[in-house]
C-alpha cells in the first residue's frame, strides 16, 4: 500500500489597497493634501467695470469737445455764425458739470470693478443710482426749459424760409436723437443695479483694499 502524502494549501499574502494621492505620505513628512480648487469668478464685475471705464472716458471727451465748441462759437467773431442768446448757458453749464463729476466716478469704480474690489462695487450701484436720477432730471429740464427757450430764440431770428424749415427739421432730429440717447445711457446703470446687487458678485467682490 502506498503512502498518501496529504500536501496543505499555502497561504495568500494580503492584497493591499493602493494609497490615494491624498493620503500618500513621505518619511519625515506629513501626508501631501491636493490643493483646493478657487471657484471661477463671475465675469459680471468684469464686464460692468470695463463698460463704465470706456463708456466714462468718451462721454468725458466728446463733452469738452462740444463744450470747447461751443465757447469758441459763442465767442470767436471769426466763426462767422451768430447763435442766439437762449438765456439757458448757466443750466447747460450745471447740466455739463454734473455729467462730468458722473464719468469721474463712473470711471473709478470700473477700475474698482475689473481688481473685484468691494468699493468697485459699492461705488457702481451708488453711480447707477445717481445716473438714473440725473437722466430723469436733465431730460425733463431739456425738454420743458431749454429746448423751448431755443425754439423761442430761433423764432425772433430773421430767418429765409428754406433756412428756417431747415432749422425745424433739425431740432425735431435733435429731440429724437436726445431720446434715443436718454434710453442707451438708463441700460449700464440698470444693468449695474442689476448685476451688483446679486449674491455671487457680492461674493467675489470681497476685497476692500
């Protein structure tokens, strides 16, 4: 009879899990941890902030080009053109200043806007208020005082007919013109209200400095 040799089965080693990159350490340090994410800033600041930078600096020249203008054209004999005399210089003058101030802080706060200051911002929705209220206020005084004083002194001209149907049909182009414009200028500080005032801006504008 031959001997039956009984043969043990041998032992698996242990499989072992791979470490994750998150607690994966080296000798004599502590575990490396994978660096945290920033969220994606909104690009709303950023947008706002550059309208109001380029929208402030051309409003800014083409005021003092027209107001230069017309000083020269009021004061230069050599013009050659007489402009009447509509007792209103003092009200455009406040009405041209007070724009001014508004593209000076329009301006700021767009620089304020694109570094996501909180100051940007802050300053943004107070322009966009102050904006709202001085469209509201120069175009009524537009349209109920100078424009009517202008229709006055240009009636008292002597005038040839052509001339005169000429200068109707321009003013009638220069009210329509005036809305228009009224109505593109109220979309940046509506829009800035708008867009300032939500949470995740209000978020990324965190910095004061």
């Amino acid at each position: 009879m031959s001997d039956t040799i009984e043969t043990q089965p041998q032992a698996q080693p242990p499989i072992l899990a791979p470490a994750s990159p998150a607690s994966h350490s080296t000798p004599g340090a502590g575990p490396v941890v994978s660096p945290k994410v920033q969220p994606k800033r909104p690009g709303a600041p950023l947008g706002i902030g550059i309208t109001l930078i380029v929208g402030a600096s051309v409003l800014l020249f083409f005021s003092a080009v027209s107001y230069t203008i017309s000083i020269w054209l009021r004061s230069s004999p050599s013009s050659g053109i007489k402009i009447p005399d509509t007792g209103t210089n003092g009200v455009q003058l406040a009405i041209t200043l007070v724009q001014a101030a508004l593209c000076l802080i329009a301006l700021a706060a767009g620089i304020g806007l694109v570094r996501y200051r909180t100051w940007g911002r802050q300053l943004s929705i107070a322009w966009a208020v102050a904006a709202l209220v001085f469209l509201i206020s120069s175009t009524a005084v537009s349209f109920f005082y100078i424009m009517p004083a202008s229709q006055r002194a240009m009636h008292s001209m002597e005038l040839p007919g052509n001339s005169r149907e000429a200068m109707r049909v321009s003013l009638a182009f220069g009210i329509v013109m005036a809305l228009a414009w009224t109505v593109v200028l109220a979309v940046t500080p509506t829009l800035t209200l708008i867009l300032m005032t939500r949470p995740k801006v209000k978020q990324a504008c965190g910095k004061s400095a």
